[in-house]
C-alpha cells in the first residue's frame, strides 16, 4: 500500500497528493508517468508525476477531476493509501541544453511541464515559460513556474488574470521576437497541442509535445493507448508519452479520448450517488 501524506485541493477538480513511493521516487525523471489503482477493484489511470522527493521517498501527483477514479482519489487524506502505484512509466525527456526553451502549458498540463522545464533550466538553457488557463481559478503552479523561469508569461481565456487570450496567443508573440527559439515543449489538451504545433511550425522550431490517451495495461500489450504519428501507429504507454508535436494525428486522438464517454459517464453517475461529498463545488 502506498500512504497519502500529503494533500492540497488547488481547485474543486484539481486535486494534489503526496505518495510515499521510495522506488517510484528514486527512479523517476522527468517526463514520466505513474498509473494508480485507488483499490483493488479500480481501474487503472496514468497520472502526471509533478515532482519526487528522493529523500522523503515520496512522489507528487497531481490530476484533474474528470471521472470515477479521479474523484475517487480526491477523496483520500493524508494518512489513507493507494492500493497500487506503479512506474515510472514511459521515457523521460530528452534534456540538454539546447539555447532557448519555450515551455508552453495549458490547464492541467502544467503539471507534467513543470519537472520538464525545471530539467531545461537546470541543464542551462534560457527558459521562457508560458501557462494558461480558462480562468484565474484554474491556475495551477504559477509560483513554482515563476521560479525556474527566465521569463513566465501567464494567460486566461476570458482575461480574469494574465494576458487575456490562449496559450498559442503568446506563444505566437514570443515566436514573432527577434530572439532565437531553439526547442519548444507543450503539454494540454490534445486541441491545445494540436493548434500550437499550428502555430509553431511556420518558424520551424522543433516541438515536443506529451500525450495523455487512455491506457489499460500501460505495457504495449492491450493497444488502448494507440496514436497515429508520422503515419505509424505508436504506443503512448511505452513509446511516449513524448511525441514529435508535429507529427501527431491530434484528431485521431480527440475521438479516441472521447472514445468511452458514455460509459465513463455512467460510472461516474454511480459514484456521485454513493460519494456526494466528492463533488462539493464542481459544477
Ligand atoms: P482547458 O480546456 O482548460 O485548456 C487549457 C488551456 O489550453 C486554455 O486556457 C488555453 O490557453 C489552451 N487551449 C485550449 N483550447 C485551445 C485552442 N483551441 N487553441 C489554443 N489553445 C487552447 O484545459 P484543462 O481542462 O485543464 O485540460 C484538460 C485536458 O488536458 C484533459 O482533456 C486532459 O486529458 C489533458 N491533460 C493532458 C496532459 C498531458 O500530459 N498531455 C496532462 C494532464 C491533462
Ligand atoms: Fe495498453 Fe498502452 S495502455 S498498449
């Protein structure tokens, strides 16, 4: 088992738990994943590693509210456990100094980026980060952002805080400087990825994106978390989670994300009448 020993509600569907996981904290890098099984009956669900605290043997986690599993986590405090948290999985980043750095995150996203870009700044590169969310609430790690950042340019879609527009707004702003950008990295939703990679790719910066599909049994076996990149069929699970951002089917991965909708609905119909308490200020 694996105890909860710390907890911060960053918004009623942003929930963050610290694990004690000493092997997953020793090993973990950067760009990887874990998938967690809340208790023996559940299913399993990658999540972001935000940080891991190699001394304390412990792992950061952080996920947006959105089905069964994930409202069920939100209900663990400190001092409960996890019946299972598996990994590292998937391939860390590739970091080096490179130059310049745009890091771009959106919503929930922000969380894998933030260990990324924490790696490019501490390999020397200048890190421009930009962050964005729907609203001011749903802003996640601007602090820690801000810290490891040459500069950190924060938006919202409706304007509420930051620079009012979408993450591509500013990146495009960024990219329209007379300064070299030498690698790009973006983490969000599939539709923010896919209109960055729009909005990067006519000032032909290499870009990195993290893909988050739905897995089964996170080893290559079960096909769940299949994307088209190139042309060819990879597997986010062991493949990824990184891609060549321009090289993603982004509507093939909407419509796979969306895949099990009604079901997943259903589920969560289901825990919502046993676990009210859950679903205290979610709209
Ligand atoms: P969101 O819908 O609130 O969007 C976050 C930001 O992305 C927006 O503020 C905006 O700046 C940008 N964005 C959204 N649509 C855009 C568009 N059409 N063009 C340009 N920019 C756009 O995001 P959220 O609700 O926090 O994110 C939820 C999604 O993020 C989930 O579907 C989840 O699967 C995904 N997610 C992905 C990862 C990953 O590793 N890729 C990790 C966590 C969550
Ligand atoms: Fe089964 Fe990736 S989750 S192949």
């Amino acid at each position: 088992m694996f105890r909860v020993v710390r907890k911060r509600e960053w918004h009623p569907t942003i929930t963050e738990l610290w694990v004690e996981a000493p092997r997953v904290a020793r090993k973990y890098r950067p760009g990887q994943f874990v998938i967690v099984r809340v208790d023996e009956k559940g299913e399993r669900v990658p999540l972001t590693v935000v940080d891991a605290n190699r001394e304390e043997g412990t792992v950061r986690l952080l996920f947006q509210k959105v089905g069964k599993s994930t409202f069920h986590l939100s209900l663990l405090n400190p001092g409960d456990a996890i019946a299972d948290v598996v990994g590292p999985m998937g391939r860390p980043t590739h970091i080096e100094d490179f130059g310049t750095v745009v890091c771009v995150g959106g919503g929930v996203g922000v969380g894998p980026l933030y260990p990324i870009a924490k790696g490019m700044k501490g390999a020397g590169n200048r890190l421009i980060s930009i962050i964005g969310a729907r609203t001011k609430e749903l802003l996640i790690l601007e602090d820690e952002m801000r810290a490891i950042s040459d500069e950190l340019i924060v938006t919202t879609d409706d304007g509420s805080y930051g620079m009012h527009g979408f993450v591509t707004d500013a990146l495009k702003q960024v990219l329209d400087r007379d300064e070299k950008v030498d690698m790009a990295v973006a983490i969000g939703p599939a539709i923010m990825m896919k209109f960055v990679a729009r909005t990067a790719e006519p000032y032909k910066v290499p870009l990195i994106v993290s893909l988050n599909s739905i897995m089964v049994d996170a080893t290559g076996m079960c096909g769940a978390c299949r994307v088209s990149v190139g042309g060819t069929t990879r597997f986010v699970c062991v493949d990824g989670p990184e891609f060549d951002g321009y090289q993603v089917d982004y509507d093939l991965l909407i419509k796979r994300q969306q895949m099990y909708l009604d079901k997943e609905k259903e589920a969560l119909e289901r825990f919502k009448r046993q676990h009210p308490e859950a679903f205290q200020g979610v709209c």
